[in-house]
C-alpha cells in the first residue's frame, strides 16, 4: 500500500432514490435504503438506512422520516446532506484517529439539474470529501454491465430505479440518445396500494405494496415459473378493521400494466431518435436492463416483445451503478472524461 492511499480513501456512491450503495476498496461497505428519520425539534438524526425505513409510515409526533431524493432529484437539500454524511461516517469502520482525505466519485441521475448537482457536490464535501467527481447513472450503469462504453459500438442501457427510470445509447463514452421517465419503482409500488384499495376495499401502505411487488410483482400475466400467492395484510375499508386477502401475481401485471406501457414508450421513443449506425449496432447486440425494477418478472421479455430485441438482465442489477462508479474511480485516467468536477 503507498503512502498515498494510507491517506487517501477513494470511495465509490451510487447515490440511488431507493439505495444508496457505497463501494471502497471493490467492498459493498454500504447498502442501505435511501431514508432519513430526523427529530423535527433538535432537526437532528434519529436513524439512517434500515433502521430508518423501519419507521416509515409508523413515527408521529417529532419524529419524520424523509426520501430525500424521491423523484430522482434532490428535493430536500438539507435531508440529503445529513444521509449522505451519515453514510460515509458507516465507511470509516476502522475507526481510525486519522480522518483521511476522502476522495469520491459519485453516481448522479442524468437529469439532475445544476443547482441539484451542486447541492449533491456540497454535501459530500460537507461530508469530508477533498475530492468530489460526479458520473452520470446510464454511463456508470453501463460500466457496471461489463459494456465497453469508450468502444464505437453502441449499446442501450435501461436502469430502472425507485424513481426513474433512464434508457440511454451509449458509444465512443457519450450518451447519444436518452429519455428519462419518472415512472420506476415508486410509481410501480403506488400502482399497487391504489389497486388493492379499488379492487379490494384493502388500505395498504407503501412498505407492504413494495412488498407484494417483490413476491408477486409481474409485467406480464402469463409467466412459466409463476410465485406462490401472497397474503396481504391491510385495513378494510369498508368495516375499518385489519384484514388479510390473497394476491396472485396476474392480479399485479393487470395493477402495473399502465405504468410499464409508460416505460415501454420511453424505450421506443430513444429507439426512434437513435442515428442509425448506432440501431444497426443494438440491433446485434440488444439492450442491457439494470437497476432494482429490472428484477420485475416478465419485464425482460416484455421488452423483447415490443421491440424485437434481444433483452439481457444484467449479473445483480442492483449493485450494477455502484460497481460501474468504483470501476471508473479505479480507473479515473481511463474513464476521466465520462465524470466531470
Ligand atoms: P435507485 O437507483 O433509484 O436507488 P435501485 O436500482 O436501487 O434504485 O432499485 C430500487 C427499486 O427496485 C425499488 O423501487 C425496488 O422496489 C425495486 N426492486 C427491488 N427488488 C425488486 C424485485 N425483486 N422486483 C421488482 N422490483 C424490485
Ligand atoms: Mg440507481
């Protein structure tokens, strides 16, 4: 180890609206939901991650929770700042007495604005950071894909978040086409809680939404290896008392359809502004789905169905953005002119 990196800790964020998944030394040091539980009398934090996402829709009086980055954006700049902080501090496991200079390259949505983008710089250097390089999500998704993104060869990459979800066509490391929706994750979860009120008279909150999405989530309504049903828990409606009611994942494709259509339009309509030297090259090698929404079942071939291509979930989508930003950290002379300060 040279004396440099003794000092130096180089740290790789993805910095998700559902996740946040911090990378040092090719190590997931951080993997936590991207929520903040703060005391609204001292506006200091209670909990972070996990701990807060436990409290989601239970906490009343003092206490709130907050998605500081919801939409894809940083709507709360405050929340933001205070989460990211707490998470880098979950970096530092050994403790040590030295605080070293932290050096950073963190994964942006592609549609953030400038004052956002600002607000996201400010807060890792409030959190330490002496060097702070930013890397757009569809670029740092595809490097985390395994695409050579600097070859003349163009992919399409779609990662689908919690809020957004962003189609891009990458080649010679730039993005030629893209088109951001914000129809992800969230909008997919709420999809559920509204049909489970309209079809079943079943109030449910987003927790329990998300997680019917997990077990019987689907986009389509015929699937070869189907899940098991799931019993949902929620309040009915109508005698307002704590009820249970069996979903079945067709019920799910028919509550998501809607939305999905909305993310299929985004893909055809970055396939339509796509320069054609770059279609003929998708069209041998298809597109690259990542991002947590990927692991919706029956997307992959939803998309092939409607586009005609050839579909590849990537190896643990999930973590595909953040490996993509550690990889163009390790390599910053190589990828230096895909992130920007
Ligand atoms: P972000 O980059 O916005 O933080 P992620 O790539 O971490 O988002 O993906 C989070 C989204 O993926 C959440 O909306 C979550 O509900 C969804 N997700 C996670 N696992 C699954 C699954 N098995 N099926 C469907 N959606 C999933
Ligand atoms: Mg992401």
């Amino acid at each position: 180890m040279g004396l440099f990196s003794l000092f130096t800790r180089e740290i790789a964020i993805d910095l998700g609206t559902a996740n946040t998944v911090i990378l040092h030394d090719n190590k997931v040091v951080v993997d936590e939901p991207s929520i903040i539980a703060i005391d609204s009398r001292t506006k200091s934090v209670v909990a972070v991650g996990k701990k807060a996402l436990m409290m989601e829709g239970k906490t009343s009086g003092e206490i709130y929770t907050v998605r500081p980055l919801r939409n894809g954006v940083i709507a709360d700049f405050q929340p933001t700042e205070l989460m990211l902080r707490e998470f880098i501090k979950m970096t530092n496991t050994k403790h040590s007495l030295i605080t070293p200079a932290m050096k950073m390259v963190i994964c942006i949505p592609s549609g953030i604005t400038e004052v956002e983008e600002r607000a996201v710089r400010e807060s890792a250097e409030q959190a330490g950071a002496k060097e702070v390089r930013l890397i757009y999500e569809p670029m740092a998704a595809a490097i985390g894909s395994g695409i050579d993104v600097l070859d003349a060869n163009g992919n399409m990459i779609i990662d689908i978040g919690g809020g957004t979800s962003e189609v891009a066509v990458i080649a010679l490391g730039s993005i030629a086409s893209k088109k951001s929706v914000q129809v992800a994750g969230d909008r997919l979860n709420t999809d559920i809680k509204e049909f489970m009120r309209r079809e079943h008279n079943l109030d449910i909150g987003i927790p329990t939404a998300e997680q019917i999405k997990i077990n019987v989530g689907a986009a389509v309504t015929h699937l070869d290896n189907p899940p098991a049903d799931y019993e949902v828990y929620g309040r009915d409606l109508v005698h307002g008392i704590p009820r249970s009611i069996m979903i079945n994942y067709q019920e799910i494709a028919t509550a998501l359809n809607n939305s999905i259509n909305s993310i299929e339009d985004a893909v055809m309509q970055a396939l339509n502004v796509t320069p054609p030297e770059l279609s003929a090259d998708i069209f041998k090698t298809g597109i690259y789905l990542a991002g947590g929404g990927s692991l919706l079942r029956g997307l992959d071939k939803r998309i092939n169905k409607i586009t005609q291509l050839p579909v590849h979930v990537v190896e643990d989508p999930l973590r595909a953005v953040a490996r993509g930003t550690a990889i163009a950290l390790k390599n910053l002379d190589k990828f230096e002119s895909l992130t920007k300060y």
